[in-house]
C-alpha cells in the first residue's frame, strides 16, 4: 500500500521555488487587513448595541478566529520562504525549533475546526434571536413580561459565551497533544514544509502533506470537520423547519376573511326577515335595512382594513425573518464550499503514495480557505445591522478619505 523504502530527499532536502510564497503573501496581506478592518467594526457595534451585543459577540469571535488563521499561516509562508536549504545537523532540531515548527503547523490545521465551530454559534444564537419574530400577534398580545424578558436574554448571552469559548476546546487540545510529543519533528530531515518529496518518513506514521505532522492528527481534523459541518447543516434544517411553522400559523387563520364572512351571514339573515314580513311592514322596514346594510359594509371594511394590516405586518416579519435565514444560509454554504478540499487533502495525504511536491496537493485548500475569508466578512457588511455605516465612518475618519464627502 505505502512505500516505505527510504527516500533520497531523506538526506538531500532540494526544496521547492520560493516564488510561489512571494506570490501568496501580497493577497493575503491585503485579505487580513479587510478582516481585520471588519473586525473592528463588529467590536465597536457590540459596545453600541447593547440590546443584542451577544450576537455581535459571536460575529466578532469568527472573525477573530479568521484574522488568527492568516496570522498563523503567515507566518508558516514565511518561514518556509526563509527556511535554510540545509537539513539539520545530525538529522536533530533543537527545542526551541520543534516547537515553533509543531505549533504553527498545527494551529494552521486545527483553526479551521475553529472557524466552523464560530459559525455554528453564530447560526445557534442568530436563530434563537428570530424566534420572537415569528408568533401569532393576534394571539399573543399579552402583558410583557419584563422579568422573564431579562432572564431569556441572560440566558442567550450565557449560550453565546458558552458556544464561544466551547469552539476553542477541540483544536486546542489538538496543538497541546501535538506539541506533547505527537509528531514527527525528531525524525524528519527537513526543517520546513516546502521540500521535495518525503521529508518525514511515512513508516513512522508521519503525514505526507503537513510535516511534521501525524498522519492521525491530520486524520483527526477532516474528520471532526465532517462531524461539525454535519451538525451545522441539521441546526439549520431543525431551525429552518421550525421557523416556517411559526411563520405560517397566522397565514392560516387569516386566509378566510372574517369580514366577509360576518357579510355572509348578515345577508343571509336578512333574506329572512324578506320572507317573514307583509307588505305593509316592507315600507316602515326599508330605511331601517339600508341602515343596517351601510353599518355592516362599514364593518366589513373595517375588518378587512385590519386583516390586511396585520397580513402586512406578517408579511414584513417574513421578510426580516428571510433576510436572516439568507444570511446565515449563505455563510454555511460558503464555508462549506470553501473548505471541502480539507478533508479531501487528508484522503490524498493518506491515499498517494508519493507526493513529489506537497505545494501542489496543499494549494486547492488553501485557495478556497481564503476565498472564504474574502466572502464572509462581505457577508457581514451586507446583512449584519450597522456594519456598513460604522465601516464608512471609520473609513471616512482616514486623512486622505476626502471623497467621503461626496457620497
């Protein structure tokens, strides 16, 4: 299945050309500082909005987890740029340089896991927050309940946190049981990732792609994505399920018109009284009919004025509760479709028999990890309240922003 026979670039590290870092960095800069830029903007509107400053929190820590995932890989690019072409003396690194090599590599890998676990909290929260957007007004117009009010938002800024801090939890016990001795840094002959072919001997478990890595840590992180991206996907079709019924239970009381039918049954009973009165009684009776006709068409109209405004007022809710569910929909399916190629990069790390060039098998990821940190803070600007305003103020605070003015 693998080859486990030595490998000249064992002893002879022939590393790759380091265009292809010089080429990354100038994106990725320009990347992190648009996040970074978002970043502030999602703080400074958690301090403003304290109503609902716990869904800001959340917007904030996944944009955080993004800004330390570029910082991380950063610094990974660079120090691959700048690494020596000669192996180690006698094979051996020192502590210090194992454990700078062990810990970016694995919290480049591990803060993936991060980010996914912030957008779930983010969807978790921002659907709890839609859920009294949704029920029947008529109803439900009850006396408020200031008490239980305040104890429901303590509870969600409680799950905020709780969701927050819970993200962390996984990949950090990752890079702490990497950096504790699993991993491959004593037997590897290069001291970087961007060598020719088997830089870390596979018979030992190591990964081929992520050096110097186990093979089982990089298993470990495709696999509680899938787990992860699996959970996130059922949340949101609970929710989404859940929310459509709300939605729709005050469509279908008001789909007959009371109006209407309060029309109907006082036209029916006076029909009767046509049959049961005499001819003398129809001249007395008639001013007194037209009178009760006028008051009921006015009653009909008034219903109908009220049924349409509450259908309009449904109809807004909708709209609100669709700009949210689009939001979040759209975040998921980004991600997603970014990341997929993390747990195709493990099946080819574990799959291929030689990898002559790891650069190549790690670039799709790469890409769409970054395309992702381009679209989600765009995401951001566009649906969360007050982003886009504070952007262009801060933005307009810059000395040389003078065409602010214009616009």
């Amino acid at each position: 299945m693998f080859n486990t026979t030595a490998s000249p670039n064992l002893t002879v590290c022939t590393q790759t050309p380091k265009t292809m870092y010089l080429i990354m960095l100038p994106p990725v800069f320009v990347v992190l500082l648009f996040n970074v830029a978002v970043l502030a903007a999602a703080t400074l509107n958690r301090v403003k909005l304290k109503s609902q400053n716990y869904t800001y929190s959340c917007v904030s820590s996944t944009l955080l987890s993004n800004v330390l995932v570029m910082v991380a890989h950063c610094s990974l690019v660079l120090r691959n740029y700048v690494i020596s072409l000669d192996p180690p003396g006698e094979g051996k690194l020192s502590i210090s340089s194992k454990l700078v090599w062990v810990f970016v590599n694995t919290l480049v890998g591990s803060l993936v896991l991060v980010v996914l676990a912030n957008i779930g909290a983010l969807v978790i929260v921002t659907l709890d927050s839609t859920q009294f957007v949704g029920p029947n007004m008529r109803n439900t117009m009850k006396a408020l309940d200031t008490n239980g009010l305040k104890r429901k938002r303590r509870q969600k800024i409680m799950k905020a946190w709780f969701l927050i801090l819970g993200s962390w939890v996984i990949p950090i016990a990752i890079v702490i049981s990497s950096m504790s001795g699993w991993n491959c840094a004593d037997i590897c002959k290069c001291t970087g990732g961007s060598f020719l072919g088997e830089t870390c001997p596979r018979s030992e478990g190591c990964s081929r792609v992520f050096p110097p890595l186990k093979f089982a840590v990089v298993g470990m992180v495709g696999l509680v994505w899938l787990f992860e991206a699996a959970i996130l996907l059922y949340i949101i079709h609970h929710a989404v399920q859940k929310m459509k019924k709300v939605m729709t239970r005050p469509q279908q009381h008001s789909n007959s018109d009371p109006g209407e039918e309060n029309e109907k049954n006082l036209t029916s009973e006076a029909g009767n009284h046509h049959t049961e009165i005499h001819g003398g009684e129809l001249r007395l009776s008639a001013p007194t009919l037209s009178i009760k006709d006028g008051l009921r068409r006015a009653s009909s109209t008034s219903s109908r004025l009220s049924t349409a405004g509450i259908r309009k007022g449904m109809k807004r809710m909708q709209i609100r509760f669709n700009t949210r569910l689009r939001f979040l929909i759209s975040l998921t399916v980004l991600f997603l479709l970014s990341t997929i190629t993390v747990p195709v990069t493990v099946i080819l790390d574990g799959a291929l028999v030689n990898i002559n060039n790891r650069l190549l098998v790690q670039t799709p990821a790469i890409v769409g990890i970054y395309l992702y940190f381009v679209g989600c803070p765009i995401l951001f600007i566009k649906f969360v309240p007050h982003m886009k305003t504070t952007l262009h103020n801060a933005f307009c605070k810059i000395p040389f922003s003078h065409l602010c003015s214009r616009f």
